[in-house]
C-alpha cells in the first residue's frame, strides 16, 4: 500500500503551524493513492512536538530525536529522513526555509522527483498524482507529475488549511539516527543568531501588520501600537526592507516569507505582485493607500483611501478602545 509521510517541523519543543498544512495536504494525498500518511519529527527535545504531532490524525509519528540534531544543517539532517522517506510513495513538507532547504537534500540522495511550493493537488491523471504549482510570482500556473517511485514536494502553507487536531493520539516510534558519510561527516552546527522579539512570528500569527515604502521613517512608530492592539506580527514589502525602514527578516512576498493570516492590515504598501505572492491568500486583507489604482485593493476585502499618516493614530486609538 502507498502511504505518505509528512516532515514535521518544531521549534522551541513545539509543533510549526505550517506542519499543520502540510498534513492537510498529506490527508488529500493518501486518499488519492489508498493509503495512510505518517508524521516524522527530526532534531532534539521533541517531546512536546510530538504529543502534538500524535493528535493530528495520522498513523502514527516518527521521532528521530539526538542531541547531534539541537541545530538544523540539511547534510546532518538528509541522512535519517532519507532513510524513513524511501520506504514512502510521498514525501511532503510545507515550503518553509526548512522545507525548501530540505527536501531537495532528501531529493537529490534518492535520486527522486522534486516538486516545490503546491497549491493544489488535482485528480490523478493515469494513475499518478497531479500537482498544481505557480510560477513567475504566481502569474501563471503549472500542472505536473513525478515518475519517480518516491515522490518529494513541499506545500505552500497558505494554499492549503491547517489542519486541527483530534481526540484520539497516534502511536509514538523512535527511530534511529543516521550519521552523515563523506564530505557531511565534517559539517557541523556552529550557531543560530536568531532575531528575539516579542510578537508572533509572521508565519505563524493570526494577525499580521505590514507595511510598505510609504511609510518612510515611520514605519515603526505607525504600525507597532496597532500590531500591539492585536498581539499581532509586523510584515513588510521588499522595498521598505531595502530602504532600511525595518529588518530584513520582516519580508512578506516572493522572495520573502508566505503567509495566511486570519487578518492582514497592509499599509502603505501597493500590492505589487511579488508581495501579493506572499499574503492574498490571507483570510480577511485590510488596505490603506492613498492611491485608489493601487494593486492592493484588487485583493482587499476593506479599503480605504486616505493619507496614511493621518489616519493610522485615530484608527489605532478607536480600535484600542474597542477592545477593551
């Protein structure tokens, strides 16, 4: 029987919220093939993760849990998932920086197909899966399948929904580290010099402020008292990143990070299509432009047309209110 695993993903001992897409993903496919799909857990400290994991409805969860593994590198990693993921007809992940990284490693040391970023999985065609796929920013789109025995894909995360987790709890297995050979052998984890703050991270907030160029020097001082009504992540478009108005790693769009927020404020930001990449699947858009012809309000379920730094204080202020 063809069955399909999912590489989870966990930070900080829990379960990402962009794992639970990828089982949403994961469930379609093994009903297509007839089968069942796994979970797999790979790093250090994973037992909160995977009691998380074993609620997700799928037949039972993996670890692969050693201190070798406290840091993420693809080579350290690929050799234990490579040698779960043969025995599997699909491999998936959710098109994070983990799983983008990853799975081509796995790919490549299977000799098997690689699809990235999923949107969509269509019927079979002759028997084998059919996956939909963007190209050029999401201007178009692609139809493919993977003739390999061993299928690898990562899914983007705001296309399919996250997946809630049930009553009953899946068995828990341990599995067996396997150590890099070669050239791998020599690489080690050194450090991760990760960015702190307080707020959510932006793939994985309900709400999500974002902000463009045309909040200049402002950026911080217009969206963080409304991010702070809201517990919400600040996001940002490539040019306000560029501009140095905030930190790189705020960037939400093509060659930034994907989300889906419940609720997207997108501020003085135009919609240019390699930001709309990133955030039109979110599930309520929010525009502020004084522009009318901006892009953004072809995606904004409320817009309003108006001079940002005028309205941003009384908007921020009335919507404090409210929620007290």
């Amino acid at each position: 029987m063809a069955n399909v695993l999912v590489i989870a993903e966990a930070g900080d001992g829990k379960l990402k919220k962009t794992t639970h897409s990828a089982v949403t993903f994961a469930k379609q496919a093994a009903e297509q093939i007839g089968g069942s799909y796994t979970l797999l857990l790979i790093g250090a400290g994973l037992d909160g993760a995977a009691d998380e994991a074993s609620k997700l409805g799928a037949d039972k969860v993996l670890v692969a849990d050693d201190g070798s593994l406290a840091g993420y590198v693809a080579e350290l990693y690929t050799p234990t998932v490579a040698a779960v993921a043969k025995d599997y007809a699909v491999v998936c992940a959710a098109a994070s920086a983990f799983g983008k990284d990853l799975l081509p490693h796995v790919a490549g040391k299977l000799d098997a197909g690689y699809a990235a970023d999923i949107t969509e999985l269509l019927a079979q065609e002759g028997g084998k899966l059919t996956y939909k796929r963007p190209m050029f920013a999401g201007n178009a789109f692609g139809v493919c399948q993977i003739s390999s025995d061993v299928e690898i894909v990562t899914v983007r995360q705001s296309a399919f929904a996250a997946a809630e987790p049930g009553g009953d709890s899946a068995p828990i297995e341990k599995v067996d580290v396997v150590g890099p050979g070669g050239g791998a052998a020599r690489i080690e984890f050194v450090s991760y010099d990760q960015v702190k703050s307080e707020r959510p991270e932006l793939t994985e907030a309900d709400v999500v402020v974002s902000g463009g160029r045309g909040l200049k020097a402002k950026f911080h001082e217009l969206l963080d008292p409304l991010a702070d009504v809201f517990g919400a992540a600040i996001g940002a478009t490539r040019a306000a990143c560029d501009a140095g108005y905030c930190a790189p790693d705020l960037q939400v769009g093509q060659t930034g990070k994907i989300d889906a927020p419940e609720l997207y404020f997108a501020i003085g930001l135009s919609g240019a299509i390699q930001h709309l990449a990133g955030m039109k699947s979110s599930k309520v858009i929010v525009a502020i432009n004084k522009d009318e012809e901006a892009p953004i309000f072809s995606v904004a379920d409320y817009g309003l047309v108006a001079d940002l730094f005028k309205v941003m204080p009384e908007m921020t202020e009335k919507l404090k209110a409210a929620k007290q």
